[in-house]
C-alpha cells in the first residue's frame, strides 16, 4: 500500500495535481527526490508545513511515512 501525497494551495498548482502516490516508507529525503525539481524546491521552504495523517510535523525532516499514510504539504497562509 503506497503513502498517499497531498498538496494543498499553491503547491497543487505546482505538482499540476492535487494528490500523488508513491511507494512506502518515505522519508524526507525520498519525499524530495520524488517530487518534481520545481515542487522539491518549493516544499523545501521553511514556510511549507508537513503533516502526516492530520497530525503537523515540528520538523519536517523527521517524516517517517509508512503504508497506507497520508502526507500534506501545506503551503503558508495568505490572504488579506
């Protein structure tokens, strides 16, 4: 069963979807090497939170994803 990947706001305009599936386990880094060069960087910003199965991520770098999880990358807010 593979992780299920969401992005959200501005990052689905970036991925040209809203959801991806890729192979478990992930990690941070396997995260960014399936992303498309674009996306990775954009993901890579400070600013963009990770949450795992509804659950926000302190560090980013400690995603630890297994089988049938979801992971959101949750760009930061704006509006006005």
């Amino acid at each position: 069963m593979p992780v299920r990947l969401v992005f959200l706001g501005k990052l689905a305009d970036c991925a040209d979807a809203s959801e991806h599936t890729v192979a478990a386990p992930l990690d941070w880094a396997g995260l960014l090497a399936h992303l498309p060069a674009e996306l990775a960087v954009a993901a890579a910003d400070p600013k963009v939170r990770v949450a795992v199965n509804g659950v926000l991520l302190v560090d980013k770098r400690a995603l630890a994803a297994g089988a049938g999880d979801e992971v959101a990358l949750l760009p930061p807010v704006s509006g006005g």
